[in-house]
C-alpha cells in the first residue's frame, strides 16, 4: 500500500499565519503537523508516501531536506502550480500510484486513528474503499449516511437513508482502490467526494471504520487552539501524547492549564496557554498560542492571540 498526504491547502482561514508559513508546517505542541502525520503513516511500514504541494511549496520542500531524520525514505513530492483538490491530486501521480490500495491523509487533521487496524480491516473487507467516520455528526460538515459497515449515501441525503441510517462525519482519512481511482476525472479540479457520488451510484462497497478516540481538524484558530486545550484535558493524557507522537519534552503547569513545549520559564504568567518553544520576556497571557522565537516587551500582555514573533492575530 501506498500513501497521499494532502499538503496543497491555502490555509486561508489561519491567514496571516499561513502568509509566511504554510498550513502543514504549522506547529501542533512544538512539533510541525506534517512531521506528525508523515511519522504516523511511517509507523504502519508504508515506505511509499506522497506529498502534494502548493502553496508556499518550496518551505515544505526545504523542511523536508533539513528533516531527513523524519522523512527516510524521502516522500515523492508532488507540487501542483494550479491547485488540483482532493480528487485532482490523484492526477499527476497516477503512474506512481499504480494498481494498488492509497491511503489518504489530510496534513492539518490530527487524531490518535488506529491505521494499522484501518488497513487490515479495509484488506479483509474486499471494499472498494474505506472511509473513516467520527462517532458523531459535526456541525457544518458533510453529513455521511451509513448502515452497518457500508456508506449508503453522502451530502444530500435521501429520505429514506437519512430516516434509517446512522448520520456521521467524515475524518479526511481514507484508503480507496483502484475502482475509486478510476472514476475521479483526469482533469480539472474535483474533490474525490466526485468519486465516491459515482461509485455509490454504480452499488460498490464502501466501508466504514468508525473512530471514537481523539480527532481535531486545525483549519480555524479556534480549532487550532481548542485542539491543544483538548490534548491538555485529556483523561489519559500520557498515553495520548504516546498515540499522535509528540514530542516527550513537554512541561505540563495543571495549575494555570498551561503547556510548554522545549525551554523556557514563562508558565509563571500565563493561563490555559500554550508556549511552543523558546521565547524571550515574561508577560502576563492567557488563552494564548505563543510560537518560538517571540520577543515579550515589559508592559504587555495578550488575551486570546496566537503569537508569532512578527505579529499576533486573534482567536476568534
């Protein structure tokens, strides 16, 4: 099995951040989500992994050299000059992609999935493809209409599915298989959901493997924030950590419901806010995401901001 990791995004709802800093390189607790989603593909023995690229490419490209380390073998890169979406990505690698079963992966979800347990299941089941639903429906995402193991229909959802099916959400994690492949467009811009329309339409087997653990989808800066709040209030929080792979350094203040990641002195003054790495100046913060290399000034102080050292934009 071979793997797409979705890198290609804007990232405009994180905008001024993803201005200078494309979305996947965006830190999760220290550690860039690229690298933390890279890792967990890795981990299931899948050597083949390619990575779509668009905006700001050139800064993936260079952090991929600088991290041989995290990315051996080094991913196949794959840079769209026109966006290409989620179905349009297949394009340009096809030939690399070959015959088999792909797992797709978005670089800005972070979750504790089981992917392991995902292939097996998806190579026993013999489906066409399988997608990963949450244990519940999120507001404002395309509703997915399942019964049993099987996906019976997605978006506008029937009468009938909608009165005995299950209603939930999808992950943005995925494998799909060469009859999926096949029914994408060679051309233009669609989202892979095109594909799943059409083979829902043909009767082929699509799968479910449900997820109950942790999932967070870092689009927005409330989302951004409200994942590092939910990693620092998880019940079992050690064993998580463990799970998506980050970084073992991590001083954890229960008192003020603050983290820092690396080296630092700076949880004195801060509540539920989360320092990223080094920084320098000690000023009063709180519901704050501080990234490294920022540089406090007496006098100030930050309610509600994800922090960077050339500005600060709000949490909204």
């Amino acid at each position: 099995m071979k793997a797409l990791l979705l890198a290609a995004g804007l990232g405009s709802r994180l905008r001024p951040l993803t201005e200078v800093l494309p979305k996947p390189l965006c830190l999760f607790y220290g550690r860039p989500m690229l690298d933390i989603v890279y890792q967990q593909i890795m981990q299931q023995g899948i050597q083949h992994i390619a990575i779509n690229t668009h905006h700001l490419h050139s800064l993936i490209e260079l952090h991929i050299q600088k991290h041989e380390s995290v990315y051996t073998p080094p991913p196949q890169l794959s840079y769209e000059p026109v966006i290409l979406g989620t179905g349009g990505a297949i394009n340009p690698i096809r030939t690399w992609i070959g015959t088999g079963s792909l797992l797709i992966c978005n670089s800005d979800i972070i979750a504790d999935i089981d992917l392991g347990q995902l292939i097996l299941q998806h190579q026993q089941s013999g489906a066409d493809a399988t997608m990963v639903l949450l244990d519940r429906h999120k507001k404002g995402t395309t509703p997915i209409a399942f019964e049993g193991s099987k996906i019976r229909a997605i978006g506008d959802l029937p009468v009938r599915a909608a009165e005995s099916c299950r209603i939930s959400t999808f992950s943005g994690i995925h494998i799909i298989g060469p009859r999926l492949l096949e029914a994408l467009p060679r051309s233009g811009s669609p989202s892979v959901i095109d594909g799943y329309h059409q083979l829902l339409k043909d009767g082929a087997f699509i799968q479910v493997f449900q997820h109950q653990g942790f999932w967070a989808d870092l689009g927005t800066p409330r989302d951004y924030f409200a994942a590092h709040q939910a990693v620092f209030h998880h019940p079992d929080r050690r064993a998580l950590c463990e799970r998506l792979g980050l970084p073992s350094n991590i001083v954890w203040d229960d008192t003020r419901s603050s983290a820092l990641c690396g080296s630092g002195t700076v949880l004195g003054r801060s509540k539920d806010s989360f320092i990223l790495g080094p920084i320098h100046g000690d000023v009063p913060i709180q519901s704050c995401l501080v990234y490294p290399g920022v540089v406090f000034k007496p006098g100030q102080a930050f309610q509600d901001k994800i922090i960077t050292p050339n500005f600060s934009m709000d949490i909204v």
